[in-house]
C-alpha cells in the first residue's frame, strides 16, 4: 500500500484550503458527530484522526471533493453525489493500492 500523508494545505483550483487533522479538530467534530468537514467560507478541510485508515482516506477524499464542487461546480453536485463520487474514488485507489494517511 502507498500512504500518502494528508498534507497541512492543498491547492484547488488555485484556491488554497488549511487542512486540519489533530485532536482539536477531533473534538469540534465529535461535538457534531462528523467524521470531517469542509468550509468554503474558511477555506478548511477537516478530518477525525480517530478513523481507521480506510475511513480517514475514504473521508479526505469526501472533503476534498466539496472543495472541487465549490470551485469548478459552483456547489451543484449534490450530498448524495458527493458521496458517490467520493466512494468511487476512494475504490479506485484503494484498488491500485493508494491510501490517505494522517
């Protein structure tokens, strides 16, 4: 498996989001029950490190995907597509064997 560690910022369509993964950000989440989150207005992605592995990648992908939508869709594609979306990707990479990792 090739572990990719969940960096601290990414680049979205130019657009720079914080990417937060640490305690503190766990118990904002736990506070919600969220497993992450994803802000437009802060330009923040939120993920739980308390997730297994394949929970925690398969959440990263999920955030980051509402970063695309927000960007390159203007917030068309719906939760439930998201969702979809954002399983169908985490296959495909677990499939070739890539993984988020905190």
């Amino acid at each position: 498996m090739i572990e990719i560690k969940i960096p601290k910022e990414i680049k979205v369509g130019g657009i720079d989001y914080e990417v937060k993964i640490d305690s503190q950000t766990d118990r904002e989440l736990a506070d919600c029950s969220l497993n992450g989150s994803h802000s437009e207005l802060l330009r923040r992605i939120e993920v739980a490190t308390t997730l297994n592995a394949q929970c925690l990648s398969k959440t990263f992908i999920h955030e980051f995907c509402h970063a695309v939508n927000n960007i390159y869709c203007d917030s068309h594609i719906t939760e439930p597509d998201i969702d979809g979306i954002s399983h169908g990707i985490h296959q495909i990479l677990e499939q070739l064997g890539v993984r988020f990792v905190k």
